[in-house]
C-alpha cells in the first residue's frame, strides 16, 4: 500500500506545489513528483557561479506579483517564508542624459519626471492608470473564475456563460468596447491613443511583451500589458511588483514547506514515463526507474505537450484534442541574464553608486516602441539574435539582502528576442554575443557597469527547454495571445481545469490565469477535483 495515494501530482513547479498543498490540507493522501533534483520550476534560486558561490541568483522568474491574498492565506505561505517587498519606480535612462521614473505611490514625482518629455503625457498618466483600474477591478475577478464552455448548450455550460458575461456588463457598453480594443489591439496602437511621447510609450510598452513571441506592433499585445497589470502584492497599488526575500525559489520553498506541513510527500528524481489508465480513467503513473504509483485522482502541472501526447496514448484522447495540443503555440525568444555587479550601475542620468530609488524597480532597456518591434523583427525575420535586444531588468539586491554578501548586487536581465527555434540548439556563442551587447547598452547609460561585472549567466531557451521542459522556452507554457485565451486555454472545451481523461485535471500554466508565478491553476485544478468529487456524491 506504499505507493496508493488520494491525489498524485505530476510536476513540482510552484502550481504542483500549490496543488499538492490544498489536496493535503483537504485530508488527502497526496504525492507531488518532480523529475529535477529539486523543487520550484522556473521559480528558482541557485548559485550558478563556480568562483562565487557566495552569490545567489532567482535563476529564471525574477518578481513576483498576482499570487491571490485567498492562496497565501490559506496555505499560511507568510509562516512558511513567503516575504514579498514592493519594489520602486519604472526607470529609463536614454542615452541624452535624460530619464523617467514612474512611481506607484507618488503621482507628483511620476508627473515632474514624465513632464521632461511630455507636459500632456504628464497629464495624461493618471487618467490612463485609473482607465487600468477600471478595466482591472472587472477582468482580474475573471482570473479566479473557471472560464465556461462558451458555444456548449448544455443548461450548466449555459448558466455559467451567463454569469461571466454578467459580470462583465458592470463595465457598460463603452468599458466593453474598451476590454474588446485590449483583447485585439497592439500595444503600440493602444499606446498611440493615449500618449504622444515615443519615450513613455517605449516604457509602458514593455508590459505588453514579456515573454510574448511578438512585437508590440502584434495584435493582442495590448492584453498581454494588462495581465501584467492586474495584479498586486499586498499594498494596494495596480501593476505592483515585489522582490520575495531569497530570491522567487524561497516562494516555491514556502509553499513546499505548506504541503508537508499538510502531510504532503514530495519526491524529487522522480520523472514519471507515463500516466495509468483504466476504462478511460486516470489510474496512477509509471516512474522512469519502473516504479509504480496508483490513485484515483491525478494532476499534471507540467506543458501540455508533455503531458498529453508523451505521456499518454494519442490512442487514448479525442482526435480534435490531440489536434488542439499539437498545434498549441508555445515559442519565446526569451534569454535570461544574471549578471553579479562589484557596485551598482552609476547612470549619467541619475549618477551616483550609492542605492537610489531608480536601482530598486525595474530598470528597463526599451527606448521606444520602436527599439522593441526592431529587436522583435531581427529574431523573427532576420532569424538573428536581435542585434539591440530589450530587457526588462531589475537589481533585487537593494531590497532582498539574502541573495549576496553586503556590497555585491545582481542584475537579473529578463530580455528579448533570439530565432524562436533556438529551444533546438544551445547557441551559446551567440548567446555570449548577445548578452556582451546588453552590457554594452547598459554601459552607454551607465559608464562603469561594464567594468563592475564580476560573473553573468545566460540561459536560453534552449537550456530553459532541457532543464525545464518549457517547450520552446515558453514562460507561460503558452503564448498570451487571443486565440489561446479563457476559454480556448488550451484548448476548446478544456479550459476548466479537466481533462479526457476522467479524474486527471490540468493546472500548468497553460491553463486560464497562467502566466506569471500565482499558483492560480494549481489551486483551481484542485477545485475542480473537489467539485467533481461533490458531485459524484449528491449523484
């Protein structure tokens, strides 16, 4: 009876976890497998660099925003370790001497800092953040909600169709045409219409591509902005982002720490070969060393493509499903950087080496939307590194004083674009070329940040393909973009956290609310189970 559970999880990225943690507290008798050494996923924190191991770096995710106050709550992440600080401003310098900072909580000093470039942009900032607000306070309820089977006319699917769209009506018919201009408009042409300054456009613009396959002039990017601004971290303010004390691997510790609080087992080196069926049911899986684990109910919190078409019999799912799996987009271009700094980056702009405000936010490299759609289109029609990459930047070490020894700082480089079929081969040459050119960008604005380098790590989507099974290095385990969406996430008619195979749920990232650490459909896949369960029984 060793190896007959309740609940067994596939994968221990921090949705496993988070899955893993609710069964267990629930009464279950719950198993998370993980094939690494360790637990976390993309959410990580390592010592990459052999000459100094005193340095920690967050290895992939970088920031945390958008993990529900219910998830935290419930699952007391805050005992465990989870400690999140609100970071500063969105900074920008140019290579004119001149640059942006945009507060959170200080509109005065966002208007004196913007009024540089754009007295109207000036004006214009809070009108546009209270539009966001508007959008966000109808759409980020959504995040929590299971998307319905829109198009099924059976009476359940109907009545929940209903209901979102009711929901939705508290915005009127203008916020509609609003929410329906962000679902299918670029973030350039969004942008457009509020701002005029290419500056402030080339900021607010970075939002709307993270870890996209696309340029800001795609349609849809306009979206992708808002998921990244809906959330918070506790402090009341749109958008915010935080720096977890320890790097984003103390968020997965802690909610590892929550499960086996719980009674959850956690198991590491444990790849599963394959999942168990029985009369189209999940049954338990089959571990890569022969091993057996049997349970009535499953979730697999890892890429779809893994799950569904390697791990189970295309013989054993509907044909249109596995048609919707296999064309599930999943590419990226996304290259992470680390680099340990001997000091902080003295700008030209706002000098100093001593901590400011603008070294403790993101401290972007975005100078219009037009640098980025350039670097978008050197990678996707150039088929080349892109030769002035983008980055969205941050230095968690002015706030989290657990990653490296007083005086030492990390610069974690979250950038864009590399050939989306760069998951096939490491590059590392042009890798080390590509990231030599950010360096080289950040020291135009900053003279001795080339020379304050003491190490750097690079990882592409290739390494985050091997090491994560992240198919095509895909953060999301699928791209943001509208048709794969709510309900079609990912994948018409399985947008509810359940699958073909009766008693095994989907909680990866692919799934509705994906995108970004949260731990949203790991918790939401767990729901699911619970309801089907309640419903078993009343039937």
């Amino acid at each position: 009876m060793a190896n007959v559970y309740d609940a067994i999880v596939i994968g221990g990225g921090h949705n496993g976890l988070t899955a893993g943690a609710y069964f267990a507290r629930a009464g279950a008798r719950t198993v998370v497998l993980e094939a690494r050494n360790k637990t976390g996923g993309a959410a990580d924190t390592s010592a990459p660099f052999a000459d100094h191991p005193e340095i920690n770096v967050t290895t992939y995710s970088y920031v945390m925003s958008l993990m529900p106050p219910t998830i935290i709550k419930e699952l007391n992440l805050k005992r465990h370790g989870y400690d999140v600080t609100a970071f500063g401003p969105y900074y920008q310098a140019y290579p004119d001497g001149r640059s942006i900072m945009v507060y959170a909580d200080d509109a005065a000093r966002s208007h004196d800092s913007i009024a540089q470039f754009s007295k109207k942009d000036a004006e214009t900032l809070p009108q546009w953040e209270a539009w966001l607000q508007e959008v966000a306070d109808v759409l980020g309820p959504l995040l929590l909600q299971k998307p319905p089977k829109i198009g099924s006319m059976a009476f359940g699917d109907l009545i929940e169709s209903a209901r979102a769209a009711w929901k939705v009506r508290k915005l009127g018919v203008r916020g509609v045409g609003d929410v329906t201009r962000l679902f299918t408009m670029s973030i350039t042409d969004l942008l457009d219409d509020w701002f005029e300054s290419d500056e402030i456009k080339g900021m607010l613009a970075v939002n709307g591509i993270i870890g996209t396959w696309a340029g800001p002039d795609e349609p849809g990017t306009a979206y992708v902005m808002l998921h990244h601004s809906i959330g918070d971290v506790g402090d009341g303010h749109l958008g915010s982002w935080g720096f977890q004390q320890g790097g984003m691997g103390a968020v997965s510790d802690s909610i590892r720490r929550s499960a086996e609080s719980f009674g959850c087992e956690i198991r590491t080196d444990a790849r599963v070969q394959k999942v168990l069926t029985t009369g189209g049911r999940f049954a338990g899986v089959a571990l890569e060393n022969g091993e057996e684990l049997r349970a009535p109910l499953g979730v697999t919190c890892i890429h779809p493509k893994i799950a569904f078409l390697d791990l189970i019999g295309r013989e054993e799912l509907p044909a249109d499903f596995v048609w919707d799996i296999e064309r599930w987009r999943t590419r990226s271009g996304v290259v992470k950087i680390n680099v340990a700094m001997s000091e902080l980056p003295d700008f030209i702009a706002d000098p100093g080496k001593q901590m400011q405000d603008h070294h403790t936010g993101s401290v972007e490299l975005c100078f219009t939307p037009q640098y980025a759609e350039e670097a978008f289109q050197d990678s996707h029609m150039g088929r080349k590194a892109s030769v002035r990459p983008f980055v969205d930047g941050v230095i968690p070490t002015t706030l989290d004083k657990k990653l490296a020894p007083e005086g030492v700082h990390v610069f974690s480089m979250f950038t864009q674009w590399v050939p989306d079929d760069w998951n096939l081969e490491p590059h590392r040459d042009e890798l080390e070329q590509y990231a030599d050119r950010i360096i080289d960008l950040y020291t135009e604005l900053a003279p001795n940040f080339k020379a304050a380098v003491i190490d750097r790590q690079v990882l592409g989507p290739y390494d985050m393909e091997q090491e994560l099974g992240l198919i095509g290095g895909n953060i999301f385990h699928g791209e943001l973009s509208v048709d794969q969406l709510f309900h079609m996430r990912p994948a018409p008619g399985y947008a509810d956290y359940r699958t073909p195979i009766k008693g095994l749920y989907h909680g990866s990232s692919a799934t509705h609310a994906g995108g970004g650490v949260n731990g949203i459909p790991g918790w939401q896949a767990y729901r699911a189970a619970v309801r089907d369960r309640a419903g078993k029984k009343q039937r």
